[in-house]
C-alpha cells in the first residue's frame, strides 16, 4: 500500500498537489458554478468538496497508488450521483492512472488497465443517458445518432484514460530495463571481485607454498650440515631469510591487492624465471632446464604469468614429493604456443603403485591458470617420473 520515497519526493507531490487544489477552486468558483452547472447551493457545494478527494489523490499517486486510485475513484462516483459535467479537477484522474501503470504492483498496474476500461465505459453511458433522453423527447429516438454519439464518446474516453496508463507502463518497462541492467552490472562487478580474489588465493598459495618448501630444504641442509660444515649451515641460513624476506614482501603485495582491489599489482614475467631457478638450485634440488626455442618476442603478460606460476607450482611438488634425482624443465616458444613441460623422479612405491603426489590446490590452480588463456595441462605418473605438461597458446583468448 505504500511505497518508499525520499522526503523530497513526498514534499514536491504534496506542493503540487495544494497548488492543484488552489487552481481548481478557483477555476470551479469563478469559471463553472453557474456556466458549466447549475447556479444552486448543492451543486456548487459538491463541485467545490470533489477538489478533495481529487487533491488527496494526486498527493498520494506516487506514495501509494491504489489509495490514489480508490480516492480518484470515489471523486468520479460522487460527481456522476451529483448529475454534474466534467469538470477541470478530473484532470486529477490521468494523473492517477499514470502512476497505477508505473508504480503500482502487477495487481494495482492491471487495476489501473480496469479502471481505464470502466472509467470510459461510465463516462460514455452517464454522457450520454441524458442525450438519449433528449432525443427521444425531441425528434422520437434516433438509434443512428445515439449509434454514432456513443461511440465517438467511448472511443474518445478510452483513448484519453488509456493514453495516460499506457505511457505509464512505457515508463515502468524502462525503469524495470534499468533495473535488469543494473542489476547485471552488480553481477558483473561480484564476478570479476570473485575472480580477483581466487587469483589473489592462487598467488598466494604458489608464494607459501614454494618458499616454505625452499625454507624446509634448507634448513634440513643446515642441520645436517651444522656440526661438519658450519659455511654450509650459514649459507643456508643466508638463503632461508632472503627466501622467507621475498615471500613476505610478496604476501604484502597480495594483501595489499586484496584491500584496494582496483590495483592488479606486480606480475611474475619470464624474466623472473631465473631467479626462481636460482632458488630452486639452492634448496638442493638439481635441476637441469632447456629453452629451446626461446620466444621469438615480448610474450603476451597473461602468458607469461602463467608459464611462471605453473612452473613455480611443478618444481614446488618436485621438491615436497619427488625422489630427488634430476628435475627437468622444458619449454619451447613457438610462433603460436609454449610447450611447457616439467620432470621429476617419483619415489619407488608411488612408481610402482602408480599414484601420483596429492598436489591439492596447487594442481588444481595450474590448470585453472592453463585454461584461463586457452590451453590445457596433463599432470600425471609417465612411468618412474612424475610430469607436468601444458600447452598455452600466444594470443589466446583471456
């Protein structure tokens, strides 16, 4: 019954709907009362009390438009019981039918079609019971021109009232569009937060998750080495911090993304692989790595962070569940893709049992970061080594 408006709203309809009451009190007083009705103390009481309920009516058109509607509705039913003509204050009515079709539920929207309907269906029969029986006294009934009389008042009624509702519902379609495209944009907006943040979560899990297999490597090494070789065990030591102070200024950054998302931040690039080869080595593991050829141009960013992120995941569980041994890296920069290919030695018994080493999120966001460019990634056992094998187009969709 009653629809939410901002207090602006409510005053500027409760203004124009005083200023309306002013203008048809002066119009009914001065122009009507004895012209367009007659000069009697009833009929100009009534004409004068119907700028009520017309006034309240378009006060509340948009606050609540079945109680507008009903207020227009009992204004027409006392005018009609009073035998009066149309009057200026019926004005009112378009008024009401347009906010039924714009702002009203579905029930008050097709009230309002009703109420259009009905409405010119009695002003057709109370304009024209008095023609009909002015013509049977006058010339004896001509059905021809009461034919003709009646339909050119209905016709003219239900254009006019219908006019005024269908422009409504013109408006209502294009406020529920807007709504629909709003509504898609508040969509959109949540999707790409979503995705921002299962980036940031993968960026995250790749960064810990291959510093602190680093940290563990070399910190075994230490210990072992602590009481034969105490260079080694600093050296190690050295290593531990410049690894745990890279993942912690890159765990920064990602935070930082995550509360000012507008940001995309640093990106890992192939220039960077080195470096992560470099760390690798120094945790102990030995790893042999073959560019062949090597990329023929600037690769596109989206490539290049993923050939990195994938790579730093595939030597990460080379370190964590490998047998040690040689861990081999490939890649090879063709004109229209990049063959990455990664390969450790399984432990004896997952070679023999077939299995492969639970990788968990970090498989699962290598081929998320594969698929997102339009490659594909096959991870598994090829007899006693364990592969990682993604094919990743250049220039392919993102």
């Amino acid at each position: 019954m009653i629809r939410p408006l901002q207090r602006y709203q409510i005053v500027t309809d409760v203004a124009v709907a005083a200023a309306f009451a002013v203008v048809m009190l002066l119009f009914t007083w001065g122009g009507v009362i004895g012209v367009g009705i007659p000069n009697d103390r009833v009929s100009a009481i009534i004409a004068v009390l119907l700028v009520g309920p017309f006034s309240a009516a378009l006060a509340l058109r948009r606050i609540s438009p079945p109680l507008a509607l009903a207020l227009a509705w009992v204004g027409a039913i006392l005018q009609m019981l009073a035998q009066l003509p149309p009057l200026p204050v019926d004005i009112a009515i378009f008024a009401v039918l347009y906010t039924c079709a714009a702002y009203g539920t579905n029930r008050v929207f097709w009230l309002g079609f009703a109420s259009s309907i009905a409405g010119a269906l009695a002003i057709t029969v109370y304009l024209l019971v008095p023609t009909a029986l002015y013509s049977v006294d006058a010339i004896g009934g001509d059905l021809a021109y009461l034919l003709i009389t009646g339909t050119v008042l209905i016709i003219a009624s239900v254009f006019g009232l219908l006019l005024a509702w269908t422009v409504g519902a013109l408006v209502r379609v294009g406020m529920r569009a807007r709504g629909t495209a709003e509504a898609q944009r508040r969509a959109e907006t949540r999707a790409r937060a979503e995705f921002e943040r299962n980036r940031i979560a993968r960026d995250m899990h790749d960064v810990v998750a291959h510093s602190l297999a680093v940290v563990i490597a070399q910190a075994d090494g230490a210990r072992y080495a602590a009481a034969a070789d105490p260079d080694a065990a600093a050296a190690s030591l050295q290593t531990i911090s410049t690894t745990a102070r890279s993942a912690l200024s890159d765990v920064r950054m990602l935070l930082t993304q995550l509360r000012h998302s507008e940001g995309e931040g640093p990106q890992p690039t192939v220039a960077e692989l080195e470096v992560l080869y470099a760390q690798v080595r120094a945790a102990g593991l030995d790893l042999r790595v073959d560019v062949d050829p090597v990329p023929p141009g600037e690769p596109p960013a989206a490539v290049q962070i993923a050939v990195y992120r994938i790579l730093q995941e595939a030597l990460t569980n080379a370190m964590r569940h490998g047998a040690g041994g040689t861990v081999d890296v490939s890649l090879a920069w063709l004109p229209d893709r990049v063959e990455v290919r990664v390969s450790n030695p399984l432990p004896p018994a997952s070679a023999i049992a077939g299995g492969t080493p639970s990788g968990g999120y970090g498989l699962v966001g290598m081929r998320e970061r594969a698929q997102l460019i339009g490659g594909h990634l096959e991870v598994g056992p090829v007899g006693d080594a364990f592969v990682v094998a993604a094919t990743l187009p250049i220039g392919g969709p993102a």
